[in-house]
C-alpha cells in the first residue's frame, strides 16, 4: 500500500475525472491520499469528505499570504474540528513568485505555526528561494511534527530540516536527470524519516514529465527511490505509509518528535 503525503485533489485539472483519477491510483496500490488544501479554506475538506481514502490539510498558502484576514484563525480553528483533517499546511515562504510581500509572508507564516501548535497539527512546508528564511523561523517557533513538503535541496539543507525532527518528501522531481543533489540528499534521509508524494497534477515524474501529474504516477517515483536506497519496491511502500501514519497520527498514537541522531533504521 502506497500513500500520497502531498497532492491537489481539488484542482480544476481533475474537475472533469477525479473519480477515475482516484480509481487508477487504487489499482496500483495507492490507498490513502492527502489532499493539500491552498485555494478556499475548505477546498481540501470537501474532496476528503467525499472520499474515504482522502484525507485533507487546512492551511493558508504562501501565495495567499496577503488574505490572511482577522477572521482566518477562527475559520481555519473550525476546521480542524472535520474528522479528515490531519494536518496543518502547505505554509511556509515562497520568494520565487512573490505573490505576497515578503514580511506578510513571514508573518503569516509564524501565525500559522502558532495555530498549528494549538491544534496539535503536523505542519506540511512550501519553501522556494527562501530556505534560510524558512528555517530560522521554524528554529524560532517551531518544536512539533513536520514535513519538508516536495524536498528539493541539498544534503547540507536536508540535514538542517532532519535536525529539527522534519520528515523529508520526495517527488517526481527525484527521477529528473538534473536532480542528483535531491537524490544525495535522499541517500542521507533516514528510512523512518522518508515521505513520497506526487504534489498532482504538478511535476509529474518521467517518463511523464510535463504532463499532469496524478497520484497513480507515484510508483514510477517509488520505483526510481526503490532503486536508489537499494531496497524492494513493496519496503518502500511500506516505509513511507508507516511514516506517514506515524507523523499524522493516522490509526495510531504518536510518540515524542524523532530527532535526527545519524542513524536510520537499519533497513
């Protein structure tokens, strides 16, 4: 059983076919989804409720930053009371884009956090072009769950994010021919930290590259990350979705934040 930790269930690309979108991830072993939500507050809600494999994130996107208003705490609060949200994002820093200004987007960020933390949410983070940033706010206000949603940096970033108790996701990204430093940094992620994803319908792995993404597409990625660590393919299933129930408390309790000692798991 795979488990997408990262996709855009709700986006329009999928409007006309989801149902058979989901149909074929189920036929190649991915059960459980989550569903990112960064349009509408509710966007990811509704596809989950729709849904039983489908579960969701409340959060508001770097590039929403700037409508963030007085009353989105509250609204964001009275979702986390929906029985498919397990988790709190993407948020983070987007500097590539800039749709937001830069300081609304630090604060909004660090808002986030601190209503992440007071629901008890895992945080899934957007960071591009603003790594530094990124982190030191999290050193700042940040000692619970998370994921570096997407990763695509360096060893030395990945080790960063491991540091501060973050689990990694890779993508299709992994399988890109220019992408050896995100496989490195794979190489380094231990096994009880690793995540995939498919980020659908964006950055669809080859051989589908530049197409839409969805989740059955996850495989290729699993297979070219099978392939990478030197493990079977059906292990690599099975690490990540116990990762994933572990860090969403999914089905299980959760223990104390893992911090990164150097050591996988032995597998």
């Amino acid at each position: 059983m795979f488990t997408d930790s990262h996709c855009h269930l709700d986006s329009e690309k999928f409007a006309a076919d989801l149902d058979a979108v989901l149909e074929r991830a189920a036929a190649v072993g991915v059960t459980r989804l989550l569903s990112i939500g960064t349009g509408e507050l509710d966007c990811a809600v509704r596809v989950a409720e729709r849904y039983p494999e489908v579960f969701a994130t409340i959060g508001v996107h770097p590039h929403d930053a700037a409508k963030f208003g007085p009353q989105t705490p509250a609204d964001l609060r009275s979702l986390a009371d929906n029985r498919k949200v397990i988790a709190f994002g993407e948020i983070g820093l987007d500097y590539h884009y800039d749709f937001a200004p830069r300081e609304v987007q630090r604060e909004v960020f660090t808002e986030q956090l601190k209503l992440a933390a007071g629901l008890n949410l895992p945080i899934t983070i957007h960071t591009r072009e603003a790594w530094d940033d990124t982190i030191a706010i999290l050193r700042a206000n940040w000692s619970g769950r998370g994921i570096m949603h997407c990763f695509t940096g360096d060893p030395v970033q990945a080790q960063q994010a491991l540091d501060l108790g973050f689990y990694l996701s890779y993508a299709g990204v992994t399988t890109f021919k220019t992408a050896e430093s995100v496989r490195q940094s794979l190489r380094i992620t231990p096994h009880n930290r690793l995540l995939i994803e498919t980020d659908a319908p964006y950055l669809a792995p080859i051989p589908w590259r530049g197409k839409r993404n969805e989740p059955s597409f996850m495989v290729e990625t699993a297979k070219r990350i099978a392939e990478i660590l030197a493990l079977p393919l059906d292990r690599v299933a099975q690490l990540t979705t116990e990762n994933f129930n572990r860090i969403t408390q999914v089905g299980q309790a959760v223990p104390p934040v893992l911090r990164y000692t150097g050591i996988s798991d032995g597998n």
